[in-house]
C-alpha cells in the first residue's frame, strides 16, 4: 500500500491523467491512498472538466481532497453570482478564474449545485500517517478548526493563503497533544524555494521541495498552457510524491 500527494493541477486534466497512470493509481483499489491538496481549476482550459474527474474520484473512499485558494474564490463567484452581484475580479482576471466560469455557466443546474455542495464540503486540512511519521497536508499552512488562541496562527486564510518561508516551523505555534514531523503543501511553486537556493540553476524544472519542517509540491502546472511566461513554463511539471519512499514522479 501507498500514500501519494498531488496539489495545484489548476485544469491540468491530461498531465494529471497521465500521472496517475505512471503511479498506477486505481481508485477502486485500497490499495493506495490518494491525497489531493487544491486548486484544481482556473488557468488550465479544462478547469470545470478537472474539477468533476477530481469530484469523481472524492467518491471513493481511498482519494482524499482539500480546499485550496482558488476553490475558495469560485465558490465566493457562485455565491456573487446567485446574488446578481459581480464576481471578484482578481480571482476573474489575475487568477485565471474566466477558464473556469466559462464552462461553468455551460453546466446544468443540477450540476452546477452537485460542484457548488462538493466545494463546501472540502477540508482545510488532514492528517497522515505513513511508517511511523505524522504529516499534516494543507494546502498552504496548518488548519486547526480556529480552537482558542491557535485562530491567531491558523485561520482559514492563513490554510489557503500563506506564503510559507523556506525554513519556517509551521508548527511553532501549535502546543496540541500531536507532534507533527512535517507539513505537506501546494500553493506556493516549488521554483520560490529553488531562486532562494544559492548558485540555483532557475532554468531547471522544478522539482519537489523537501525542507525541515515541510514537503512542497506545487510544480508549477499552472502555466503549462502559457508558453508566453517563458522561465516559468519552461519550469513547470505537475509531481506526485509518494510519501512512503518520498520518490517523485513527474509529468510535462
């Protein structure tokens, strides 16, 4: 049995397709656990499509999904949008977020409720244990459920939004019973940790970033259909990472 951990595939269908076939996902197996850490639209023209292979495979009990930033912004668009107001144009514009409300509004209703309630549904953060190590996975920092004092720390915003630095303890703040040995996470483009890296060679793909206290996993997908941006798409892969032998696979 294994653990893997994919995050950011942001309308990647056909890379994230493929990866799941090099690391011989089954979701009908209990084989394997998958975890799935957000932001799986906006940028990528096959966004709302991503968005309900990803709802498909929640389905089974081995595929386990977060809430990322960008879920985050659709469902205040939904919600804009049920009250005839404008949706946010940052999320519209800067973030890609048209790609994704241009199919949307294609759907039917039925099916744009069924997204709307499996959005809501998603988690900020999950644990996972794997030979004998505890993780939390997030989408950007650690999530407590806002319990006293830990609000301060890990809010909702801070789970979606944080910029986490390159040896930051995300645990430094949290005195719970739990002694967590690192934090997975999407969100910020493991090329941020690379350019932080002396003599980095910033023209290499990005690859997995594994620092003291955290895994992160975001590769850059999201200008995989952006050969404009130059570095960065020239960067980008979407990775898997399988947690039980931390080996790294990668798609282009």
């Amino acid at each position: 049995m294994s653990t893997y951990v994919i995050s950011d595939i942001h309308g990647a269908l056909e890379q994230f397709m493929i990866l799941l076939s090099t690391i011989g996902f089954d979701q009908g197996s209990r084989d394997d656990e998958l975890y799935l850490l957000g932001d799986y639209g906006d940028w990528g023209i096959h966004s709302i499509e991503t968005m309900g292979y990803v709802m498909d495979l929640d389905s089974s009990p081995n595929v386990h999904c977060l809430l990322g930033n960008h879920e985050d912004m659709f469902i205040e668009a939904i919600e804009a949008d049920r009250n005839m107001e404008f949706p946010n144009l940052v999320w519209y514009q800067i973030n890609k977020g048209y790609t994704t409300w241009e199919d949307y509004e294609k759907l039917s209703q039925k099916n744009k409720d069924a997204l709307y309630d499996w959005l809501k549904s998603l988690e900020l953060a999950v644990d996972i244990k794997v030979k004998g190590k505890l993780y939390m996975a997030a989408h950007a920092y650690p999530y407590f459920g806002n319990r006293g004092k830990l609000g301060r720390y890990y809010t909702k915003n801070e789970a979606l939004w944080h910029r986490i630095r390159r040896r930051e303890d995300p645990f430094a703040n949290y005195h719970g019973k739990k002694r967590y040995d690192g934090l997975i996470i999407g969100h910020t483009p493991t090329s941020y940790f690379r350019a932080l890296r002396d003599g980095a060679d910033r023209d290499e793909f990005n690859t997995v970033f594994f620092g003291e206290k955290i895994i992160a996993i975001d590769c850059g997908a999201k200008v995989l259909e952006y050969p404009e941006i130059g570095r960065e798409y020239k960067q980008a892969r979407l990775a898997a990472l399988r947690l039980d032998d931390e080996k790294c696979f990668y798609v282009r």
